[in-house]
C-alpha cells in the first residue's frame, strides 16, 4: 500500500533563498528541493506487515534503530533557568574546546516528544544522516527537565503549554553561533506542539531560520476528545502515555512529592493521560481545569502568529494526533506555513521496507534541513547532487534499501 503526499498551504507563500541570487516562494522551495514531498517520488509505501496507523505507531514504540545511530555520542551541557529548573542540552559533535570560540556550522535544533529524549530513534535517525559528510552539519536536542536521564531540580516537570524552557534554550543556543549561521528547529509529537507555540508566540524574534513540526497533535482539547472516544485511544494510547508519565513521575518522586500541589496517590490512581493531567500537570502549572491547560496549549491558536518557513508533516491515520485536528485553516492563511499529510503513517512512524523496516520521514525532513541550510549557509557549498543521493545511499548500506 503506498501513499501521496499532499501539501496545503496559502495561495502565496512568502518568499525564501533559493540560492545566493534568488528567492522562490516557500511552497515552490519545497516542490524544488523536496523530491519526496512532490512529484513522482513523493509516495510513501509502507511496510506490508505495518498497514495502518496503530501497527505503525505500535512499531515505533519498539523501535530501537540501526546500530550506526549509536555512533551518536553527545556532549551535555546543563542549563539553569531562573526558578532553580534544569534542563539538559544534548550537542553532536561536540562543542569547541575554546569557550569563547562561535560556531558557523549550520545547526539542527530537535525537540522530543513526550518523556523522550536524545536517545529517541526517530531524533538520531536522522542526525545520523545530516551531521555525517557531505553535510557534517551540527546538531544539540533539548531535554526537557528530568528527560534524557537528567537530575530534577525543582518539583515542576514540563507539559505542552509551558514553552519558556525552550525559549531560554534557544536563546544560549543562538549565542553560540556567529551572527548568520542557519539553525533549524525541528520538534516531535509534544516537542512539535511546543515549538509551534513558541514560534508563534515569538513571531519575528524567533532566533531560527525555519523550523520543522512532526505529528502535532495542535488542538489538545479536541485532540483529548478524540483519544478518550474510542476504547483502542483510552485504553492503549492514553493508558501507554499515562503510564510513561507516572514512571517520570516515580523516577522524580523525592523531588516531586516537595511540592504541595500534587499528592501521590491520585497521580498513581491515573489510568489515562487526561487523569495524569488532571491529577499532575494542571496543578503544577496553576490552570483552573485540565480544559483550560489543553486550551493554551493548543499550538495551532499560535499558528497565525509565525514569522519563520515552518514544514509540518503529518499522517492522517496517527491516532494520537487525529487528522481533524490539523490546522488546515490556520496553515491556508498564514503564508509562512505548509503543511505535508500524508495518508498512512501512523504516529512518527512511517516505516518502509519489509525487512528491517526505516522510516520514510527521513527522507523529506533531510531534504528540508540541507536544502534550508544550502540556502543560507556563508560557507562552501555542497553540490546539489550529492543532497539528493545521500539518504538512499546510507539506507543502501544498511540493506534497508
């Protein structure tokens, strides 16, 4: 079974480098520099056995990678922020030795999903591809506090509405890097929504080139409604995240149980993720009702506000992020925005091949993240053939291909 990509997008989207000489509109860019997100490519065809959006989400639950995604060694760098929290910033290759000294490599800036981390699959799969040559690309993933096997320090963990971490984040990153150089921000699932609500909540201040959302769930509230409707979503889905959150939660427990907002028992009673939310995260951050935390953090209430080329990639069959919950008129109206569905994929799935199944995402989101970094990299250029090759090339000696 394979699958078309659709792109949707504002009658006239706004203007970006296609070069040093020239500008195109984003949607053209796309259609130019993204082979697997128009024209004859652009078809994903899944894995027989992986034929719908829950085998395909289930997969990638289980999903470890290949082993060359364990050549991945980061560097950490802690980072205080104001209240006492912590968070933790994962950079590939590693930093200059010399303190002082800027980075002028174009570099990729990756948000997770919930209670995930560096570690993830669908993260290093693809910094395997863009910080290897000919990109050799820079990479750093923000770990959200007590993510990624970091120390939490204050009785606040994050949640899909609170986005001053990530601001303080891009900040230091923006610092390290000499005025010019490129960063791209990409975000996954939760880490998806956080990002787009962000940038929109930065609009023309927003320190990135572009920026990237994979399998937003947007609209939380009705996101809620949709997940606790169907039995598979309430009692797979939800219990599975509620379930991660309340390990979190555990893993955390003599820093959490500080707080008076919280008792323990009702957070462990929680069977679902609007329970945990109701029992946990709501209270922590001070919202009245789990309701009014899904309504702010709804990133698709921010979409108008964004001043950066953002690419959102969604499948229709995610059953976590529910396609009626895609932004389609926000994205139509706002002409820095495109958004690619596709209709089989399921949850940051999108695994292709028989055996030893990869993801297709890949493909599109590299071909995004060069041709972005090619645009406005001061640097030498790489030529544009090899951009074209490398992904099939890498899978090809894998024996994924």
């Amino acid at each position: 079974m394979s699958s078309n990509v659709n792109l949707i997008h504002h009658k006239e989207t706004v203007l970006v480098p296609l070069d040093n000489t020239n500008k195109v509109p984003f949607a053209d860019f796309i259609r130019q520099k993204c082979p697997h997100l128009y024209g004859p490519e652009a078809t994903f065809r899944q894995t027989p056995y992986l034929f719908n959006g829950h085998l395909q989400t289930g997969y990638a639950s289980i999903y470890k990678g290949t082993p060359s995604m364990d050549d991945i060694l980061y560097q950490r760098e802690y980072l205080g922020m104001e209240d006492g929290g912590e968070i933790a910033l994962d950079w590939f290759p590693a930093l200059p030795d010399e303190k002082d000294t800027l980075i002028d490599t174009p570099t990729l800036v990756c948000l997770h999903g919930l209670t995930g981390g560096s570690h993830e699959s669908y993260i290093r799969g693809i910094l395997e591809v863009v910080t290897a040559a000919p990109f050799s690309y820079r990479s750093v993933v923000i770990n959200s506090r007590g993510c990624g096997k970091s120390e939490l320090k204050t009785p606040q963990l994050f949640c899909g509405a609170y986005t001053e971490d990530a601001r303080v984040a891009f900040k230091r990153i923006a610092r390290q890097m000499k005025p010019g150089t490129p960063l791209i921000a990409i975000g996954f699932s939760l880490g998806a929504n956080i990002l787009v609500k962000y940038l929109g909540e930065e609009g023309d201040q927003a320190p990135v080139t572009a920026a990237i959302s994979v399998a937003n769930p947007f609209d939380f509230v009705r996101s809620s409604e949709y997940l606790d409707g169907s039995l598979i979503g309430r009692n797979v889905y939800s219990a599975a995240m509620a379930t991660n959150l309340k390990n979190l939660y555990t893993l955390h427990e003599d820093m959490l149980i500080k707080s008076d907002k919280v008792r323990k028992e009702e957070v462990m009673a929680a069977t679902t993720l609007r329970q945990f939310d109701e029992a946990a995260t709501r209270r922590i951050f001070d919202y009245a009702s789990v309701h009014d935390y899904y309504f702010d953090a709804s990133s698709s209430r921010k979409i108008e506000h964004i001043k950066v080329p953002l690419l959102c990639l969604n499948a229709l069959d995610d059953p976590i992020a529910h396609h009626e919950c895609l932004p389609v008129k926000e994205v139509e109206a706002n002409p820095n925005v495109v958004l690619a569905t596709t209709p089989y994929g399921g949850h940051i799935g999108w695994f292709e091949h028989f055996q030893r199944p990869s993801r297709w995402m890949n493909k599109p989101l590299v071909e995004f993240i060069t041709a972005i970094f090619q645009a406005h990299d001061q640097r030498t250029h790489i030529d544009p053939a090899d951009v074209a090759a490398t992904v099939e090339t890498i899978e090809h000696d894998k024996g994924l291909a």
